[in-house]
C-alpha cells in the first residue's frame, strides 16, 4: 500500500539510509508527499514513482478513491525541486481517462518528469473475465498513435532488463510504456518483490510466494545460503514468455 502513511516509515526510512545501498526509489500517491519530504531527502531518496491518473480535481478523486489532486502536484513540485526525479505512473483506462494521455504528457513534459504509461494487467478480477478486460484496455500502439498526433518520437534506449519501453521527443523529454501486454518482457524480468510481512513474490503472474522472514532468527552463515536458494526459487516463478494473469490483487502486495 502507501508506503507514507506507515507509522514506521521514519525508522524504516533512516535504517534503509544508512546501509550504503547504491539507490533507492519510493513509490506512492503522493498525498503526503510534501509532509514526509524531509525524511526522505536525509534517507537518501533521489528517485520517485508518483501514482497519477488524471489532471481533473473531479475525476482524480473518483479514480484515487479520494485525496486532493492539487496537494498531489504541489508535492511533486516541491521534491523536483529538492532534486529528487521524478516518474509519474499513469494506467490509462477506456472510459475512465483516456482523455488525459495528452494533458498529463503535456504537464509532465514540461516540468521534466518522465511519464510511464502501464497497459492494464490482467490481474485480480481482471484475471478470468476477458470481455471487461478488453473494454478497459489501451494499447501501446493505440497510446502511441494518440501521442504521435502531436509529437514526433524516438524510440530511446534502455537497459536489458528494462520493463518499459521508452521514447525520447526530441528537445522536449522523455516519456515511456510498461506495455506488458503488446510487448512481453517476462523473459529478461529481474523484478522480485518482498512484502512487510516476509513473503518474497517472484513474478505478479504466479500465485507462489517464500517466506523469508524467519532467515532473521537463523545466523548468517546459515541465513544467506537458504536466501540465495529461496531467490533462485522465486526467479524461477517467472513466466516463459509473457505474462498470463494472476488472481493477485496488486494492492496486497504494493505495486
């Protein structure tokens, strides 16, 4: 879930700080942004991933479930300018928000925040019932055909085991597509996941996780031989070549 609104985030934050990691990235709504950026700047946040689906006031808190879309944009303001980068994650969905591809592209652009675009996943209910699935979803060609309406693109380069394909204009930015439907990448996937409470998700299309919390109690010696095989395992959960579903929901496992 939200990671801001955690009673434990400032010890969690400040202990993640000090163990010397090369970097580290937050995700979240943004709500709360602005209040927690003090914490995350001194724990050593330099990269953010903003949930954003819509530039409308009205449309946002429908979509969100709530919130305030201004505090949202002040937050994200405030942290570019304390130099954090900024990502923005937008699900565009037919019906709901299609109709802010460009003013969202437009914004981000603009202001140097690169803008990721994720096709719908056939997760949670979405998983067995295709025709709700189809109603909803937008492709990358259909999103690129719509951009390419006003821009000219590039397509940009990005590392091997990249999930989104990403696209330079010229001059103006950089935006990009996690098109896990219209463009698998389940093959070169590095991603693994690990919940608050213990349990290692090696891929969003499989149902089996490991628990690793009890490697806390175990020395290290025997702790890290029995993480090594657990990693394997959860690597091996991956899809061969694209991902099939999955009765996950993706906020029980946050994102």
């Amino acid at each position: 879930g939200e990671p801001l609104v955690s009673p434990k985030l400032e010890a969690f934050m400040t202990a993640v700080g000090q163990m010397g990691l090369e970097d580290i990235s937050l995700t979240t709504n943004g709500q709360l942004l602005a209040k927690k950026l003090p914490l995350l700047v001194n724990a050593g946040i330099r990269r953010l991933n903003v949930s954003l689906d819509t530039l409308d006031a009205n449309a946002f808190r429908s979509i969100a479930r709530g919130g305030d879309l201004a505090t949202v944009l002040n937050g994200m303001s405030e942290a570019s300018a304390a130099g954090m980068k900024i990502k923005v994650n937008m699900v565009p969905l037919r019906g709901q928000n299609l109709d802010q591809v460009m003013p969202l592209l437009d914004y981000c652009l603009e202001r140097g925040y690169e803008l990721r675009f994720i096709e719908l996943m056939r997760m949670g209910h979405l998983a067995n019932d295709s025709n709700a699935f189809l109603q909803q979803f937008v492709s990358l060609q259909q999103l690129l055909s719509l951009i390419g309406e006003r821009y000219e693109y590039l397509q940009a380069d990005a590392p091997v085991d990249a999930t989104a394909v990403r696209y330079e204009i010229p001059g103006q930015g950089y935006f990009g597509v996690i098109a896990n439907e219209s463009v698998p990448f389940c093959r070169t996937c590095s991603r693994l996941r690990l919940s608050s409470t213990g349990w290692l998700h090696g891929c969003l299309s499989s149902s089996n996780r490991h628990y690793i919390g009890d490697l806390l109690d175990k020395p290290r010696h025997q702790a890290l031989p029995a993480l090594q095989r657990l990693l394997v395992k959860a690597l091996g959960d991956k899809q061969e070549v694209a991902f099939s579903g999955g009765a996950t929901v993706m906020k029980i496992i946050g994102g």
